[in-house]
C-alpha cells in the first residue's frame, strides 16, 4: 500500500527588525508583533481547529530577516520540528543588525524553494525526478519598509517570478500608501521606517501573481491564511497496490491425498461386499 500526495512547497518570510517588537491584538491580549506572526504561522501549519485545517502535505520553510537575512527553519515535511526553529526567531537586539532586507529575504526563499525538489529528495532518500512539486509559494511580512540588502524587493520579485515562484504579501500593523510621495511629513514618516510600504507590497505580489493583505490583529491574520488556504489547495493521489498470496493448494493436495486413502482403503480392509 503506498499513498502519494502532491503538495506546495511554501516559504514563510518573517520580519524581524525592532519594530516588529510594537505591539498589536491578540485574542483580547496586547502581543508584539513578531509573537502574533509566529503564533498564526503555526496554525496555518498545523491546524487551529477553526478555520486553519494546517498543511501537513506541504514542504514548509522559513526565512527571517532584519538587516541581514538567514534561514530559520529548512524546507521541511516534518513540521513537528518547526515549534523548535519558530522559537529560535527573535527579535533582533543589536543596532548594527537592525534594519529590513526585504529584497535580500525574499531571493533567499526564492533560493530555497528552487532546489526544493533536491531538498524532498534528500529527506525521503528518493530520485528527485519522481517528485513534482505542485506549486512554490513565498508567504511574506513585514511591518516596514526596505532599507538594507544588495537586492531590491521588486529585483528579488523578478528573479522569483522567473523562476515560477508566488509570493503573497501581509503587511503587518500600520499602512503608508504612498512611501514616495512629495509630502515632506510623507517623506520624514518612510525614512523614519514608519509603517507599511503598501505600494511596494502590492507591487511585489502582482509582479508574480500573488495577491497583497494588511492584517493589524491577530484575527485579521488567520483570515489572511484561510484565503491562502483556498487559494493553494494540496491534491492527495492515493495509489494502493494488493499483493495477492494463493494459500490454497495445500489444502487441495491434502483433500487429494484423502481421496487417494480413500479409494485404497476402499478395496482392501474397507472393501464392500455386494
């Protein structure tokens, strides 16, 4: 008996940075930022009995980033091990490594996520020719605005979408609509690292045909991630394979061999007189 499933190979991209540490709602609590995002990310892997049914058919990695971006958690179909690489993410605690590489984050992910056939194949131990990975996703969030890195968020989004990658992008808390706007308190606000670059969100996501969300609590987050359950649905392939024995002729050659007894015995000590 063997089951297959297809599933979606996803990146969480995490926001890290000190302004991440801003508190928002959480189930009637004040939370920061950074533990909210960690919290929901969980459920949208593991299910929340609600409206998170988890994605326990799909490659799950994580990226976390503030001035410089590194991978927390490796693409992985063991997600009881992500409780363990989620606690480790935290927020940043040294100036010198404050900031938000948005670009830099996301082509790390898109990295990841283009050799995660490879990466199936070394946990299963199998050719990566037999695997076909339905879909590859990055799932972004950020509360802030681009400001460190080599590579720019929508120079990153290319590369992703070159290489077939979707990206859905939550922003997290308050909202600048226009970072690049000539208001001079607009200009201060951005370069100050206020607030959500909802233009460069929404950019990002069209750039490869994913879709842009602002959440400002931690329910507006778990609907962000039922739409994205909708949107990437998993298809399970159950392939099942009976191996028959045939156990019966032990039981024919002794019913033979009964009838052979039957037939001597029949014309000897047995035998009938008419």
């Amino acid at each position: 008996v063997r089951d297959v499933s297809q599933g979606i190979a996803i990146e969480m991209v995490v926001d890290r940075s000190g302004s991440m540490g801003q508190e928002m709602d959480s189930d009637g609590s004040r939370v920061n930022r950074l533990d909210v995002v960690k919290k929901v990310f969980h459920e949208f892997a593991s299910g929340n009995g609600s409206n998170l049914s988890g994605r326990p058919n799909d490659l799950i990695g994580m990226v976390s980033f503030a001035r410089y971006a590194e991978t927390a958690c490796p693409l992985t179909l063991a997600h009881g091990a992500l409780s363990g690489f989620i606690d480790n993410v935290t927020l940043v605690t040294r100036k010198s490594e404050d900031g938000t590489a948005i670009g830099d984050a996301i082509a790390l992910a898109a990295a990841r996520l283009q050799t995660a056939e490879e990466t199936l194949a070394h946990q299963s131990g199998k050719d990566p020719d037999r695997f076909e990975i339905k879909s590859k996703i990055i799932i972004l969030l950020t509360d802030g605005q681009n400001n460190a890195g080599a590579r720019s968020p929508i120079e990153a989004a290319e590369l992703a979408e070159k290489w077939g990658i979707k990206i859905y992008t939550i922003g997290v808390g308050e909202n600048v609509q226009d970072s690049g706007g000539n208001n001079l308190f607009s200009r201060f606000f951005t370069r100050a690292g206020q607030g959500v670059d909802s233009d460069m969100l929404e950019k990002i996501a069209e750039t490869t045909g994913g879709r842009f969300f602002m959440a400002d609590d931690a329910d507006a987050l778990r609907n962000i991630y039922a739409t994205i359950d909708k949107l990437e649905t998993s298809e399970f392939e159950s392939a099942r394979y009976m191996d028959y024995r045939e156990i019966f002729p032990p039981l024919v050659y002794a019913g033979l061999l009964l009838l052979v007894l039957e037939i001597l015995l029949s014309c000897t000590v047995f035998r009938r007189l008419p």
